[in-house]
C-alpha cells in the first residue's frame, strides 16, 4: 500500500435545529433534501475519484461532520461508507468518526454505524446542565446525552469524544467543573473542550448576554486541564485531551498538515500543496457535484512562505509544539532562521519555550496563543 498518506472529511449540513451560537454551514431540512443531497455527495466521490484524486494514497482517517451527520437515515450513511470504501483505499485500521447529537441516535442506527466501518464516535454535549443547554438553544437535555452515550457503549464503540463548551451564557467556574467532572467520570476516551466565541451574524451577537468575564475565562481553562489530568486525560492541543493513545488522529493530522479532501458542501481541502473549498450554494452543489472544477472555489496554491506559516501556527497549537528538525527537513532551514525574531521575543516574556527538539508555548503563552499566531502570518 502507498505511503502517502490521505485524510477525508465528509460535510453533512444538515441539523435539527441551528444553535444560537453556531456559524457553521448548517441548517435544517425535510427529507427529500436530504436525500437529494446524499445522492449529490455520492456523484461527488465519484467525480473526484475519476478525476484521479486520491490514487495512490491510503486513508488514514475519516471525519463525518456537519451541521448534525446522525440525523441523516442510516441507510445514507450506509452508501456514503460503501462508496467510499469502494473508491478509496482505506488503512486496514483508519480512524472513521462520525460527530452526532443526542436525540439522534438509536439503538439500531449505532449499531449500523458500526456494521458498516464507523470506529469512533463524537458526541456534541457542551454541558452537563440543562439550564445551561438551554441557554445555548441546544435540544437536547443531560438525560438524553446519558441515554445516547449509553447505547453507543451497548453498540460497541470504545473510542468516543464528547464536546463541552466553557464560557458560556449563566456559566460560573462552580458549574464548569461539575460538568468536566461528571463527563470524566462517565469514561470518555477523549474530551474536546472548547471555549465559546460569539461570532457575527448568530442570535448570539444580536444579544446581550451574560458572560463570564476574561478572568474567569482564564480560570475555567486552567481548570480544564488539572481537573481532567485528575481522570487521566493529557492535554495534547490547545482545546483537546485525551487518555493515552486516544488523541484524534483526524485532528492531529490537521495541525500537522497531513493532506486532506473535503466532499460535501462547503468543505475544505488540503491537497498536492493547495487548498480550496467547495461552494457554499447547496442549488449550485446539487446540479454540479459530479463535476469537481465546478464546485471549487478559492483555489490557492501555496508558496514556501504559505506552508511555513502553516507549520508554524497549525503546528504550535499542538501542547507538544512543533518539531525543529522536521521542520529543516521540510524547509531546508531552521525555524529561528526564518521566524528567529518573533521566537526569541516570546521566549523572552515567558510565552514561547524550547523543549528539546520543540518550540512549545508555555501555559501562560496558551492564553494568549491567538494574537502569537497571527505573528507568523505578517509579512
């Protein structure tokens, strides 16, 4: 089998109802839309397939995400496993995630996903009170999270992520660790745990909400990382831990710039030193998806200084940093001769640190990692 190695992710866009904080490319649909849509993704991995994408590499690792992909039938989800296992070569033990919502999930469909290849599952929680769910518009309760968490454990999945959200509306440091505490306590094999940004254009930015204010923000993370280190859970990037050998590869694969192609509407790829999206318009996505070079948009290639900056600040969010030596071998120079400035003056304020072969941020530096990043994008 080839060694170049190849990440997919497949967008399904559709939810039961969008949440007041969400900007993703998502919304809800009746069936036939679904349908139709499952059909167009299908012509995609065709088309993409006889265009040549893909040949000769192995997949290591699939993510299905959205928008909520449980909420599809699973006999859809089915075909989309099927063809693509029909297309691509796929690693004899590929990480195959499929993110899904309580409410969503049965007994039968779990079981189904499992028949059919799917090994990890991500389920969306953000927080452990319904007060708090609520608050966020989510619809589903604690109890049904509990009830889908328990199915997909009956159903044989022994790798699943839950998602929590810290800094949300009505939130205090108190409720913040009962929620990581409980879901640590459940047994989880990773736990992503995201703070919450009130991007444009959601109900979320229409508001005046209560927020924890940045003191507390800076707490309720510091709190995150000992409380799950408690449960056994290393934190191995900026929002993500894991027990040992859980870290999702999908995931690490993406900081580290492994290639990736995205299938389904609006999804975006890194390819043969490229990226691009697909469209957006679901109309335009329907009618062309078995024609790649019709639904790509914002086909960038990218120079040496692109794929540096890349490495740089896709790789430092990783809590281990990025690897000096990797990065001559990719590069043909050091990073302190590309970026020596800007290392040496975070270094100097505690924020950056080396660790061997690495450039990691230290905890403090973690709390202000945003504006370092976008260091490495100037010109």
């Amino acid at each position: 089998m080839s060694n170049k190695k190849l990440e997919l992710y497949v967008h399904i866009p559709f939810c039961v109802k969008k949440c007041d904080y969400c900007d993703f490319l998502s919304g809800p649909a009746g069936e036939s839309t679904m349908k139709a849509y499952t059909g167009a993704l299908l012509a995609e991995m065709e088309g993409v397939r006889a265009a040549g994408t893909g040949a000769g590499h192995e997949i290591v690792s699939l993510f299905i995400g959205g928008g909520t992909p449980s909420l599809l039938d699973a006999s859809d989800m089915e075909r989309i496993l099927e063809t693509l296992r029909k297309l691509f070569s796929f690693s004899p033990d590929a990480e195959i995630t499929i993110e899904a919502n309580p409410g969503t999930l049965t007994a039968e469909k779990l079981n189904r996903y499992r028949k059919a290849g799917i090994n990890r599952l991500s389920l969306g929680l953000q927080s452990a009170d319904d007060r708090e769910l609520e608050a966020l518009g989510r619809i589903h309760t604690f109890r049904q999270f509990l009830e889908s968490f328990r199915l997909a454990r009956e159903a044989g999945f022994m790798n699943l992520n839950v998602d929590l959200m810290s800094a949300i509306p009505g939130q205090t440091c108190e409720s913040w660790i009962s929620s990581l505490r409980t879901v640590a306590g459940l047994e989880p094999e990773h736990i992503s745990a995201y703070s919450l940004i009130v991007e444009p254009g959601t109900p979320f930015a229409e508001r005046e909400l209560e927020l924890p204010d940045e003191e507390t923000e800076y707490r309720m993370y510091e709190d995150t990382a000992a409380v799950l280190k408690e449960y056994g859970y290393g934190q191995y990037e900026i929002s993500n831990y894991a027990r040992k050998g859980y870290a999702c590869r999908h995931n690490t694969g993406y900081w580290k710039r492994t290639e990736y192609l995205g299938l389904g509407l609006g999804a975006s790829s890194l390819f043969e030193e490229s990226r691009f999206r697909n469209t957006r318009n679901m109309e335009t996505y329907l009618k062309h998806s078995s024609d790649p070079w019709r639904i790509r948009r914002e086909h960038t290639p990218l120079t040496v200084k692109d794929r540096q900056e890349e490495f740089m600040f896709l790789g430092l969010r990783m809590t281990a940093g990025i690897s000096r030596a990797e990065f001559r071998r990719s590069f043909g120079k050091s990073p302190e001769e590309i970026y020596g400035e800007v290392l040496e003056k975070y270094r100097k304020m505690g924020f950056l640190e080396q660790n061997g072969d690495f450039w990691r941020f230290t905890r403090k530096g973690i709390h202000v990692s945003n504006h370092i990043l976008a260091e490495f994008l100037q010109d």
